[in-house]
C-alpha cells in the first residue's frame, strides 16, 4: 500500500556521477539527429551562433531552476514542484510543473523508444548487410523498416528492456552505474569518430559550414528554430533535472553543475556536427538533408568507406549509447513519482515500462497499418497528423514550452529572492541574481510565448 511521501534520502555517489546522469539525459537523440540538420536547413554557422546566445540567455536559466527545486525540496518532479508551491503561495498550484514535465515524457518515450529502436536496427545492419551504396536504396531501406510493424515492435522492445532495466536496479546500482560506463563510452566514441573526420577530404568544409558566420542568413525563421533547438537541447521543461537535482547533497554548486551540464550537452551536439559535416561534405551529400539525413544519406556515405558497414554501426552505437542515457531518465521521472508515493522502485519500472510499450505500438503503426489514420484530424493543427506526429507536435511544440514558460514565470516571480540566493549562493543584489530574475521575468517569456504563438498561426 502506498505512504506517504518522503524526502529523497539516496544521493549520487559524486558530484562527477550526477553530471555523467543529467549530461546523459540531456544528451540524446536531438544532439545527433535533430541539431544537424536543423543547422544544415537554417544557414549553419549563422544557426549556431545564435544556438549558443540562446543556450546561454534560455536554456541556462531554465536548467538551473529545475535544479534548485529539485534539490530544495528532495521530491519527485511533482512532489518538489508542490512543496515549493505551498512554502511560497500557500496552494500547490505550481504542481503543474511537475505534472506537465511527467505527462509529456511519459508520452514522448513511447515514440522515442520506437527511434531508439530505428538505431538498433541500423547498428546491427553496418555489421551484418552493410549499407546501400546510394540514396534510393538506402531510402528504399529505410522504409522497408518503417513498413514492417514485426521489426519495429522487435526493436522497440529491445530497447524498452534496457531503458527499464537500469531505473529498476536503483539510482546507485542502477542509473549511476550505467552512466558512468555508458557516458565515457558516448565521448570516447563521439571523439574517436571526430578525429577520423579531421583526416576526411570534406573537414574543413565541414568546419566553415558549421562556423562561418553570416549576418546575412540571420532571419527571424533561423532565431526562431534556434531558440527552439537550445529549449530542446537540454531538456527543460521535461521534469528530469528536478528529479535528478533531488539526488543532489548540499555541498554542490548548482550554478556550476548547470553550467557544466549546458556546456557540455552544447558541445556534444557540435562535435556531432563535426562527426556529420566532413562526411557529409566529403561525398557530396546535402547538409541540409532533413530528419533522412541520419538514416538515409550517412548510409550511403558509410556504403563508400574502407571499413565502412564497420564504421557505421560504431556511429550508430554512440547514438544509441545518447538514446538509452536519455530514456532511463525520462522513467525516472515517474518511477521516482511512484516511489513519492510508497510503490516499490522496480514493480514501478517494469508497470510504467510495460504501459509506455503498450502506447508505443500507436507509433509502431503510424509507418505501415494507420499511416492514413489521423485522430485529431478534425482539428485544423493535427490535419494530417498520424498518432506519431500527433504526439510530437503536442509534446515537443505545447507541453515542453508551456513547462518551461511556467518555469521561467515560478523562478522569477513566485519564489523568493531568500529561496533562490541560498539555493544557488548568490546574495540578495549581485549581478547573477539580477541577470536570473532578468531573464525569468522578462527575456524567457515573451520568447517562448512567441515560440507557442508561431505554431498556433503556422
């Protein structure tokens, strides 16, 4: 039977294992997937320019407040989001933050354990078939996968093994374990792969595309898909820092563990782009090769290398290390809920992973047997929109920015100045703080206010 809840009493074994956690939940499949081509399609090194600006004046502020509740109130999302709620207005009303960070993680690792699955595939495929040699075929591959519902589901099982393993085992047996395997194994192999792109004949080209930076391809479009790549990025608005912050001691420097998660979530989506870029340079590819750009056109490039099917599944491995790292911390979130409320940690895990695999089949479905299924189709926003792209666009686009809106709007306005400068050790007037409530108060909202309105008018 469920208690009641607890302040959280496990801790990280160090502070190095709490960053190894929360930059591997961070890091994920947006670092490899997303961030490439949304560079490639807005003017590369004008987009990332304004990537790191918006990284630093959104996403920090954004990630060090999920921090600071996490930590003060020792809680799950929800139950930390809740606490500080009543200390500060008497009502738990700011519970919304949690409860929207859960609801929309539950719903985005039901289709991203189904991408998680894609990358199996094609990790197992470079050591087993090797790659199509051109882009037809590769895109010929690509959907015979997505046509066959039994491979999906094989594979989206897979990895919903592995994602519900680990929480089960424990914060310390479990995801702290695993991380500090699995995040030096992300580095060495994303480094190792960079290095082999330094000797590639597209590298420098690769590096211009990425760095040259060009006033003139600043658009009010590329500020826009920026500011939402350095939202996304790091998470915020998933709940997950909160949940991860609770395992925090009061001895670690939030600002610096926020900074260092930031930085580091930052860099590991350039060096992926400097992983991409000369390869996709080298062979004459389009940079700006949308989502197919990963499991269509790097394909053929790894087709052409000396040792190439070899080579591919190592790059589809680090990304699969990114997408495992990223989705055991999204369960987190709810089985440290359950927890919260006195459920035991792995009858947890495996009820909320068997329920996550149950709705996964809506996107298992939306390649082959219900691509023409369209439930809120009656709705002018979802016209068109399978159950996967449904989903995607209500987390990703509604859910995800509101959380972060409502971040912003609770660090700066409803809790105290005295809450917020012994959390971080600030003093009540220095110029963090002043730049913290600056950016809460009057720079975060009105941008993703904009963000939320631009989607609404299309």
């Amino acid at each position: 039977m469920a208690g009641p809840a607890a302040a959280k009493t496990v801790t990280w074994g160090s502070r190095l294992s709490f960053i190894m956690a929360s930059v591997g939940a961070a890091v994920g499949l947006g670092n490899f997937w997303r961030f490439p081509y949304t560079a490639g399609e807005n003017g590369g090194g004008a987009f990332v320019g304004v990537y790191l600006i918006c990284m630093l004046v959104i996403a920090v502020p954004l990630v060090l407040t999920e921090l600071m509740i996490g930590r003060r109130a020792r809680h799950s999302a929800v139950g930390s989001a809740r606490q500080l709620s009543v200390e500060a207005t008497g009502k738990p009303t700011w519970a919304i933050i949690g409860w929207l960070g859960m609801s929309a993680t539950f719903l985005i690792v039901t289709f991203y354990s189904v991408i998680g699955g894609w990358v199996i595939n094609f990790t197992v495929e470079g050591f087993t078939n090797g790659y199509a040699t051109s882009v037809e075929e590769a895109g010929a591959v690509f959907d015979n996968l997505l046509a066959d519902p039994w491979r999906l589901t094989l594979y989206h099982t897979l990895f919903m093994i592995i994602t519900v393993a680990i929480p089960a085992q424990g914060v310390k047996g479990g995801i702290e374990r695993a991380v500090n395997v699995l995040m030096p194994a992300l580095f060495l192999l994303l480094f190792g792969l960079m290095v082999y792109g330094m000797f590639s004949s597209g590298f420098s080209e690769g590096v211009a595309y990425m760095f040259s930076f060009d006033f003139t391809k600043i658009t009010p479009d590329v500020v826009l898909a920026a500011t939402g790549q350095a939202f996304f990025s790091v998470g915020v608005g998933m709940a997950i820092l909160i949940t991860y912050g609770a395992y925090l001691d009061k001895t670690t420097n939030l600002v610096e563990a926020g900074l260092i998660v930031s930085l580091a979530d930052t860099g590991v989506a350039i060096m992926a782009g400097l992983v991409i870029f000369p390869i996709v340079f080298t062979y004459g590819l389009d940079p700006a090769g949308g989502p197919g750009l990963i499991f269509v056109t790097l394909p053929v490039a790894f087709a052409q290398m000396g040792f190439g099917g070899a080579l591919g599944s190592v790059f589809f491995l680090l990304i699969l290390v990114a997408a495992i790292t990223s989705s055991i911390a999204i369960i987190e979130i709810t089985v440290s809920w359950a927890e919260d409320k006195g459920y035991d940690r792995k009858k947890s895990a495996i009820i909320s992973g068997f329920i996550i695999w149950l709705l996964g089949f809506g996107t298992v479905f939306s390649f082959n047997e219900w691509s023409n299924f369209f439930p809120l189709g009656f709705i002018g926003l979802f016209e068109g929109k399978t159950i996967f792209d449904a989903l995607d666009f209500i987390t990703g686009q509604f859910m995800l920015t509101s959380g972060g809106l409502l971040l912003a709007i609770f660090g700066g306005w409803i809790l105290s100045a005295e809450v917020v400068c012994e959390e971080f050790g600030w003093r009540p007037g220095s110029i963090m703080f002043v730049a913290y409530r600056v950016m809460c108060r009057f720079i975060i909202p009105p941008v993703i206010g904009t963000m939320i309105i631009s989607v609404l008018i299309g």
